[in-house]
C-alpha cells in the first residue's frame, strides 16, 4: 500500500511539473492548413484543386475523401450522369448503388 501511495504522489508530481511548461488556459498553436484540410474535406464541393488535395491527404491521411459527401448528395438527389453513377460505384465497390442507399 506504501509504493502505491508513493507511486500516485510521485505521478501527480510529475504530471503537475509538465503542466508548468504551459500557461494555464493555453490553447494549442492553431494550424491554418489543418483548418483549411479539414473545412475541405467535408464540403461536398471539395478541395479547390488537386494540389491541396494531395497535400492535404498526405498531411492528414485520416480526412475522408470529398468524394463520399458527393456521391451522397447523388444518392438523395439523382445522379446527373450516367458517368457520376459509374464513379461512385466504383468507388463504394459495388455495382448496385441502391445496395449502400439505406445505409447512409
């Protein structure tokens, strides 16, 4: 019982040391081009070019694609091409969109 008082005094003295380094209160540095990442990647509309798509991607892998808020939109709305159903097929992996229609 002893160590693991010591142990639980010696882990709050450590994490309060830490938290001195910081102001209180202290946001993080805010990073304009995960901002501009993220308000993209969740816009139906896109990145604005292929440049900040692929810089983005590489930057934050974890970002969903644009292409799936697109296809989304088609699902409700109708596909305006033929072309657009063909993509997001291939892109869902399925040749029945109607499949993946409920699930979203």
């Amino acid at each position: 019982m002893g160590r693991f008082i010591v142990s639980l005094a010696l882990a709050y003295m450590a994490a309060a040391a830490i938290s001195l380094g910081r102001a209180h209160g202290e946001e993080p540095p805010v990073d304009p081009l995960r901002e501009f990442c993220v308000s993209q990647a969740f816009s139906p509309e896109g990145y604005g070019s292929g440049v900040d798509q692929n810089r983005c991607e590489r930057r934050y892998p974890s970002l969903p694609s644009p292409f799936i808020f697109r296809c989304v939109s088609y699902l409700d709305r109708g596909f305006p091409t033929p072309l657009d159903k063909l993509a997001c097929a291939l892109y869902f992996d399925t040749p029945d969109l109607e499949k993946i229609a409920p699930m979203v």
